[in-house]
C-alpha cells in the first residue's frame, strides 16, 4: 500500500532531522537552488521487506535557504533507521547529523550516497533504558598556571601495537582510556584532542560514478571519464577538513554503532581522573558562521567538553566568545582582540589562550646556538599575561617531533608522494653532526641532552606547556614533518621507543613535579623583574657568566635566571632557583648569586647527566672564590658548566650556618 503522509510547514530552526515524540518527522535542511529536493528514508540493513522512502518538498516550506517541514502518517517509520537529502540526482549527508552511518572503517573510500545520517527517534529515545548518566561530572576547570596539556591524534595515539592494548581498543577513544595511568604519571592535566568529528578521511578526486558501454565502473574526474586504478586517492590522517561537525567519529570508537554514549563516557572518566578534554575543530574560509557557534555549543551541552582549540582563517571569534555559554570555556586561538573583548577590563579567570608559536621559534634558535638569541629566549620564558592565557610548545603536530627536531636538519617527506615538496622548510633544526640514524654513542647522547634541554626550557617557562604525545620519550617520524596522510608506523605512535629512552621520560616527570611543586615556575602573573617587596631580590633577575651581570649580546649563547622564593606567601621554606641555560658550544663559567645569610645552592638537575640522579649523588666540580665586598661577585662558587647543558639549584638550609656562626662568635670573644 502507498504511503499517504501529510506534509505541512514548520519552524525552521534548529536544523537537523528526527522523529518526533508523536511519530512525525520532522526535517530543517538547507538546500542550494535545485529542481527538485527532498529527503530519502533507509530501513535497518537486516529489513529486506522495507523500502526505502523518497519525499520531495515543496517550494511553499521554503524560508530563505531553508526548507523546513513537518510529515505526519509515515507507515511504519520506526523500521525507517538512516536518512539522505537529495538534490536533483545527487544525495548528501544530512551536516547536522549526530551520528553517521557508512564511515565506521578508518580509511575505506565510502561514495557519497552511501554515507547516511542516523534517524533520531526522540520516542525511543526517552523511553530507553540506555540513555547516558552523566551523574555528578563536573569540569575539573583547572587555571592555565596549573595545567600542562597532552596533544594527541586518537588513532595514532595508540594504534600501533607497541601500545600494549586490546586490538578492539587500538586507535580508539576507549584506547585513551586504557592510557590514564600513563597520563596522570606524567602529570597531564588538560587532552588536547585532534579533530574528532566525523569525515571521510579519503581524499577521492572522483565526481560520481558514470555509466560505461561495457558496464566497467568508471568515475568522473576533471571533467573526464577515467578507470578506478587512474584515480590517486589520499588520506587526509590528520582530519583537517570539512567534516560531519555534530557526530562524533565513529571509527574512533570501539563500537561504531554506540559512538556517542561511548564519547560520553570517555569525557566522563577523563573527568574523574581530573582531566580536561578540549577539542580541535577546524572550519573552511567558507563555513557558515552560524553553523560554528552551532556546533560548539552542541558538544559542549551534549558532550560536557571543557574548551576548543578554533584552527581556520574566517572565523566569528568575537562572537563566540562573548557567548554566553562559554563564558567558562577554554577558547585557544592565534590571536584575540581582548580589548575589543573585555572593553578594557582584566577578567576574574581566564579562559583565553593564544597558541604562542614566538616561543617555538625562540627556543629552537637557542638551543642551535644561533647568534642574537639570548634576549628573544628570555622574553620567551617570562612571558605571561593577566587577560588570557599563553600556550608554549616546542613541537606540534606539524612540523619536526622532538626526536627529529634534534636528529634531522632537513625534512624527509618522500613517503608523502609529493617529491619531499610539502610540509616546512623551516624547521630550525640540528642534527648533532649526523643526519638522521646513527650508532656513534657521542652523537645519541648530544641528542638526548638537547632534547632535555630544551624540554626544561618549556617546562621552566611562565606559560602553559603543551607536548606532542610521544615527544616526552623520543618518539620519531623518520625527519617525516608533515605526515598528514600517513596512517601507519611514521604517525602512529611508538611505544617501544619509551624503554629505549626511559631516561627523556623520567626527565619530563621531573620537571613537572619541579614547575607545579614551585610557583616561581607557575605564576599567574607576569613577573614585575623588582623588588618591590624590599626582600633584597627582585622576583626574577636575569644572569650572565658574572651573577647580575647578564649578556643579552647577539654573541652571547647563555642566560642565568634567578627566581626568588620569598615572593612566594603560600610556600613554607620559599626557596630560591637559579636556572643556568648554557647554549655555547663550549664550557662555560657561571657565579652563582650569593644567597640570603644561612643558605647555600644545592644542584638538583643537569642535564648533562646521562641518567636522573639524587642531589647528594650529584659531584660539582667548584672553584672556591675570593671573597668581596662588591655585591655582584658571587660569594659562593665559581661553577663549571658543560657545553650545551642546563642546570637547575635551589637553596636549601645550611645546617653547618650556625655552627660557623657559633664558632666566629666563640672566637671572636677569645
């Protein structure tokens, strides 16, 4: 029997597709000029009886773009379980579908007409026992002061088989899971989450299929029919590109077809582990704007997410952020117009953040010895600001991983197919003497110490670390810095590379236990460079080879910072850390800052040290210096520092003070 169904206007917003609670669908689409338009109904795969369903719409349920209707007396439409719009000949995916069918295999080259929306059934809905509990989650909603963020690519992050999980779980959300322990030992607060909504990853020139005499499948590319083995087909692994904005990605998840409950619970549990989740979302010049502010206020209510990282050229930034919605949102962006934003005034928290690539640039050319250096460097480290957030990194997920940063001078991109032409050419790199792989035991070691030299310069600096997964153990891409279509062993990362160099990651677990167990490392505001609480010290000061003498010359390849503990009202002991960043290819001198009457400087990091060491176990080799009565000469030691190296003090108690003091005074009375 035909279907006889009542086709009437409604409201136009918001868009998307569903069954209603009285079992009539209800469709707001958006549809170009065509002849004709409408939507097509699917039943479940298992239904052989079932037909699939075709209606046109009407020019009278047309309100500017948009087409909005609803259509009652739909026979058996709870057998009807995905949907396509159709314009003329040709269907597309509904762009506000909140699940997606046709996409569950990573990587397998889906036409068009196949990918379908999911049909929401707000009856079955309601009545399901399997409606997601959110129960108590809370945002953990931790300050940028006190937050060091992990970026990772969900399938990479934990495809390979080195990661030591279920296959079910490789390259999933549920895989990330599986990793929590890992991330909390490394004191990660915030994931990062490369672009997670759904997409056809392949990058297909094809138009559409077109009839051949012979019946061969032929395709349409540029205008001209070609056979399938002509047409070179990419993969775009990164996922930055157009893409299904409301879905999440159903071969990101153990079980497709329960992709969103599974995104649920995987924000919920990084939620209970005190974890942010802040998603990357990437938009065409093109996008429409309503469409953006659409889409972040729909994972936000519906996936509890804690922040975006907005990547794309034309965005309505200014109008997402005065949102009152993400009023308590973490937004990261290149730049923002806080003036024009806050009219002026400095908000209670902040939840802006700008990515800040100047800190990349400045510590890659001082770790290389570049000349004219010294001054960016330090600039770089203190900076810090009381209206939005600052990001640092070293690497990110385009460009050299650390690993190559230090083991490669130029990029090699061949596997890429695009004659090693794209990606950067301007890595700001050094290979340690020896382009890519090597055995020679003196170049590892250069490497390894650069690596944790310039992770102490990102760790030790003002604004909020964030690391590339895998870069806190040497993972590497084979000098590979644009891997954007490599879904294999170059991208995915390696987890034996973590026994290999056990020794970068302890590093790194070190540092973070020294920047958030010290505020001098993690302020929330910028350092005044004075002494404006008259303790004798600024609250920082900057060095050279002669204490309070510093050498911002564009020769000069090395920098002493001194952070002075007594600015510190909520720490006990205040303790003061001297950071020594000696970039020169040679052994340098430092004097280290006399300290307050009672103190005295203990070594507690060098990164010229093969392997973490005890203070106690550390020699320092010292030169014994004659005491003056110029208040800059150091009244301590004259140390020796290795070439391109950093070393850490901090002031401890001298527990032989007193006694000395004791034996003058005895003496003095005799």
């Amino acid at each position: 029997m035909q279907n006889r169904f009542e086709i009437c206007a409604e409201k136009p917003y918001p868009l998307g597709c569903y069954i209603d609670y009285d079992k009539s669908l209800v469709v707001r689409a958006v549809f170009v000029s065509s002849k004709k338009r409408g939507i097509t109904l699917y039943p479940c795969a298992d239904d052989t009886d079932t037909q699939p369903l075709s209606i046109s719409f009407h020019k009278n349920l047309k309100r500017g773009a948009i087409y909005s209707a609803r259509i009652r007396n739909i026979k058996d439409i709870d057998k009807y379980e995905s949907y396509n719009y159709f314009e003329d000949d040709s269907y597309f995916c509904d762009p506000y579908a909140k699940h997606v069918i046709g996409l569950e295999h990573f990587g397998a080259d889906v036409p068009d007409s196949e990918i379908r929306a999911k049909l929401d059934n707000k009856a079955n809905r309601i009545s399901s026992s399997t409606c997601f509990d959110w129960g108590d989650d809370k945002a953990p909603s931790i300050p940028y002061e006190d937050s060091f963020i992990y970026l990772l690519h969900v399938r990479g992050f934990t495809k390979s088989p080195s990661s030591g999980i279920a296959s079910s779980k490789r390259g999933t959300f549920s895989g990330i899971i599986e990793k929590i322990p890992y991330l909390k030992e490394l004191h990660v607060t915030t994931l990062e989450l490369m672009p997670v909504v759904e997409m056809n990853e392949v990058e297909n020139p094809i138009k559409r299929p077109a009839p051949s005499e012979n019946g061969a499948v032929v395709y349409s590319k540029n205008g001209s029919f070609v056979s399938e083995d002509e047409v070179t087909k990419r993969l775009n692994f990164w996922g930055y590109k157009k893409g299904y904005y409301f879905a999440p990605r159903t071969s990101y998840c153990e079980k497709p077809s329960d992709a969103e409950n599974e995104f649920k619970t995987f924000v919920k549990t990084m939620h209970e582990n005190g974890i942010e989740v802040v998603l990357q979302f990437f938009f065409e010049d093109k996008e429409n704007e309503s469409l953006i502010v659409d889409v972040l206020r729909f994972w936000r209510c519906t996936y509890h997410v804690d922040g975006f990282h907005l990547k794309g050229a034309r965005l309505p930034i200014r109008q997402i952020v005065r949102d009152p919605l993400f009023m308590d949102v973490k937004i990261w962006y290149d730049w923002f117009d806080v003036g024009d934003i806050y009219g002026g005034e400095v908000p209670d928290k902040k939840y802006l953040a700008i990515y800040n690539n100047s800190f990349m640039y400045a510590a890659r050319r001082f770790l290389k010895s570049d000349d004219n250096t010294v001054s960016d460097f330090f600039k770089a480290m203190i900076s810090n600001r009381t209206d939005l957030g600052i990001i640092n990194y070293v690497c990110d997920y385009e460009g050299f991983r650390l690993a190559d940063l230090v083991s490669y001078e130029h990029k090699h991109n061949e596997e890429n197919c695009e004659n090693n032409k794209d990606g950067t050419d301007n890595n700001l790199s050094w290979n340690c003497g020896i382009e890519g792989r090597t055995r020679r035991h003196n170049i590892l070691e250069l490497r390894k110490k650069q690596m944790k030299n310039i992770l102490s310069m990102l760790l030790l600096g003002q604004g909020t670390p964030m690391i590339f997964s895998g870069d806190e153990f040497g993972n590497s891409q084979g000098g590979n810095n644009n891997p954007y279509c490599q879904d294999n062993e170059i991208s995915w990362v390696d987890w034996k590379a973590l026994d290999k160099n056990r020794d970068i990651f302890e590093f790194v677990k070190l540092l973070t236990e020294i920047r958030f167990s010290n505020k001098a490392f993690h302020s929330d505001k910028p350092f005044k460079l004075m002494d404006y609480i008259s303790c004798g010290y600024p609250d920082l000061s900057c060095h050279g080879k002669d204490a309070w003498r510093p050498d911002l010359s564009g020769y000069s390849h090395v920098l002493g910072m001194l952070y002075c503990g007594l600015y510190d009202k909520a720490s006990e002991d205040k303790p003061f850390f001297y950071v020594c960043y000696n970039m020169h290819w040679q052994n340098m001198e430092f004097a280290l800052p006399t300290l307050p009457e009672g103190y005295k400087w203990e070594l507690v990091v060098d990164t010229a040290l093969e392997a973490i060491q005890k203070p106690e176990e550390i020699k320092v080799p010292a030169v014994e210096v004659i005491d003056s009565k110029d208040k800059v000469a150091s009244k301590e030691v004259l140390q020796l520092q290795s070439e391109r190296s950093v070393r850490i003090y901090k002031s401890i108690v001298d527990v032989n003070y007193k006694k000395k003091k004791d034996t003058k005074k005895k003496n003095g009375k005799k």
